[in-house]
C-alpha cells in the first residue's frame, strides 16, 4: 500500500470478504477457506463445508438455494476497480446478478477407511 487510497480500497474489498464470510456463517462453519483470488472477471475461492445440505434451502433440488437467498440484498462496497457497474447490493439470481456460487465437490469421503 503507497497511498492512503490504496489502503482504503484494500480495506473495503476485505470489509466485503468480512460481509460474505459472515452470511456463510449463518448457516454453517467455513472450513479450509483459500485465499480470495482475483481474476479478470472477479473474485475467487473455495471453502469446505461441515454437512451436505447445510446451504441449501430445504425447500429446492438446488444445494446452493439457502446460501444464494440469505445473499441477496446483502449490501457491499462499490467503486472497488470493478470491470462494471455494480449493484451496492448482492444478487445471486435474475438480471442483476453480481455473484455466483457453485458446488465444487458434493461428495463425502468417509475419513474411516
């Protein structure tokens, strides 16, 4: 960081891993989280999970469901050298939709052989 902007931008990129961090935590316990990389489209990175089925809804096929609703509206910092305009808020579905998850590997492994 070599300007007081620079730190400032940093700063609230990591207050928006803070904000997302935290409604993952609403339904469970992030585990083995890398590092968020950035990417000519984006953020990236990847977390475990303690149970299948803790990010979804209950109520859709999709494993994701709760996850993507308890996202959406969630307000973020803007005017972070974003490619595009963005929402102040997160939307993972419709015309507006400005995150995206997906399920790596849905599969347990059984630790006891």
């Amino acid at each position: 960081m070599t300007t007081p902007a620079d730190w400032n931008r940093a700063r609230n990129q990591h207050r928006n891993w803070e904000a997302l961090l935290q409604v993952i935590s609403l339904r469970t316990q992030p585990m083995n989280i890398t590092r968020p990389v950035k990417h000519t489209n984006g953020w990236h990175f990847e977390f475990d999970v303690e149970a299948p089925g803790v990010l979804g809804s209950g109520y859709d096929s999709n494993d994701l469901a709760g996850l993507m609703a308890d996202c959406e509206g969630v307000p973020m910092v803007t005017g972070l050298d974003e490619p595009t305009v963005l929402a102040a808020t997160l939307h993972a579905t419709g015309t507006n939709q400005n995150i995206w998850f997906t399920a790596v590997n849905t599969s347990l492994e059984n630790s006891n052989g």
